[in-house]
C-alpha cells in the first residue's frame, strides 16, 4: 500500500464539503489518498444521523471532538463525550444521533477507504431534504454494500 507522495494538510474548513441533510461532512482524505487504506470524514451533526444502516464492506469508527451523541451498536445505545472513540465493526448494525440541542462535531474513519464516494454521488453539491437523501441513497445502496435498516433515531 502506498500513500500519497505529496502528503495532505487541510485547515479548518477545508476538503470536500457534502451538504449531508442535518449532518454535512466534509471529506478530509478520500481512498485514493491513502492507497485504499481508509477515508477520513469531519461531519458537523446538526439534525437528525443516518438511518439505522450496516456497512457490510468497511469499518467505521468515530471520534468526538464537540457536543454529545446517542450511538447504536448491535442493540446496545451508548451516550458519548468529547474525546470518546467508537469502532463499529462491519456488518454490524449501527445508527447515532445528537443527544443534545447544540451541534456536535466529530471524525468519521471508514477503512477500507471508498465508502466517502457514497455521500458525493447521493448529494453531491445539492441541499436535499432527509427524504431525498434516502431516497437516493436507497437506489444506489447496494453498489455501496450497504443495508438500510430503518429511519433515522432520535
């Protein structure tokens, strides 16, 4: 495997902006970045998370740097701080969301890397309601093996 030779530095705002509804992520490093490896993500949750979904391709862990989050593993539900990590493993059934009023701030790792190009070719550079973007996301979930398994929690 072999990174970039160049190298990544992103400020503050920079990268790849997708108006995700209710959680906009900004794409930070994309798979052809990291030979494959992964695909790091900034999501700003201001409304409600993803469905409840399984990733059966890739891992997907969490790190929260603001705000607080309700995240779903398998069956259990757990409340997350600032500074907490989250590794959901693939194949596991998964969703979180805001557990406050006020935006939380967190990076998403999904390795292999790949799963980023999801979010651009469901939205793109569209604003589109949650509705829409499960509708889309929906019609091309399989191509990204990924199962839908309900609506948005909380």
């Amino acid at each position: 495997m072999s990174f970039t030779q160049v190298g990544i530095t992103l400020g503050p705002n920079e990268g790849k902006t997708v108006p995700v509804p209710g959680h906009p992520i900004t794409i930070k490093a994309r798979k052809e970045d990291t030979g494959g490896a992964y695909a790091l993500l900034e999501a700003v949750l201001t409304g409600d998370g993803p469905p409840q979904h399984v990733h059966q391709s890739e891992e997907e862990a969490f790190y929260l740097l603001e705000g607080e989050l309700n995240v779903l593993i398998g069956e259990d539900t757990h409340r997350v701080t600032p500074g907490s990590f989250v590794l959901v493993p693939r194949g596991t059934p998964h969703a979180f969301w805001n557990a406050t009023t006020m935006p939380a701030k967190l990076l998403v790792l999904f390795s292999p890397g790949g799963f980023e190009e999801y979010f651009v070719e469901t939205v793109g550079d569209e604003q589109i309601d949650t509705a829409t973007f499960i509708q889309r996301g929906l019609a091309i979930a399989d191509r990204y093996n990924l199962e839908i398994l309900g609506p948005p929690l909380g």
